[in-house]
C-alpha cells in the first residue's frame, strides 16, 4: 500500500492507495478474476474539476478515476460429478480419484 501526503496546506489529509498489480493479485486472491480496467480521462473541452488538485490538461493525459471489472471465478468441477473440486480439496467430498475418472 502506498501512502501519500496531500502538500496542500488547506487540506494535508493523508491516501493510502494499492498499485494496479496490488488490486488485480488482492482480488484474485479473493476468488474474483479482472475483465476489465477503465481509466477515465478527461474530455476534450473540459474544465478543470473543482477540488482536485489536477488540470483538465493533466487529467486528459493520465486516468483520474478508474473502473474496475471484475467477476467471480467458476468453481473447479470434478469431471462429470457435477460438484465443487475446492469442496474434495478440503476433504468435505466422499468422491474418489476412480469415481472422478468415472471407473468407479
């Protein structure tokens, strides 16, 4: 996480934000896959925004804002047993190896 210090001396509130490779192992980790990543930037023609400390100009170059997509992962099933192979992983499964390669 990275911490930064607004310089303002209005306003010397302190962010802590996580870098996009941050946000894309923490998710996975937490069982959700990435589809998509949207940088917003500013339209051309635009003011700049009120409380902010950027451009228009600035923020037409570089993202401001981001929007991130992101789904559930499927379960692993087991072949033809129609149920979670996380659920065997954890022993919660009475299903065989031999069951699963459908001899059993």
């Amino acid at each position: 996480m990275h911490r930064f210090e607004r310089p303002d001396e209005d306003d010397r509130s302190v962010e802590f934000h996580l870098g996009c490779g941050d946000w894309i192992r923490l998710l996975h980790a937490n069982g959700l896959e990435v589809e998509a990543l949207i940088e917003l930037r500013a339209p051309a023609g635009a003011g700049d925004p009120a409380g902010l400390p950027v451009t228009a100009e600035w923020a037409r170059r570089r993202p401001t804002e981001e929007i991130w997509k992101a789904r559930k992962r499927s379960p692993v099933l087991h072949e033809g047993l129609g149920h979670e192979g996380r659920v065997r992983e954890r022993g919660l499964c009475s299903c065989t190896a031999t069951q699963a390669s459908g001899s059993g």
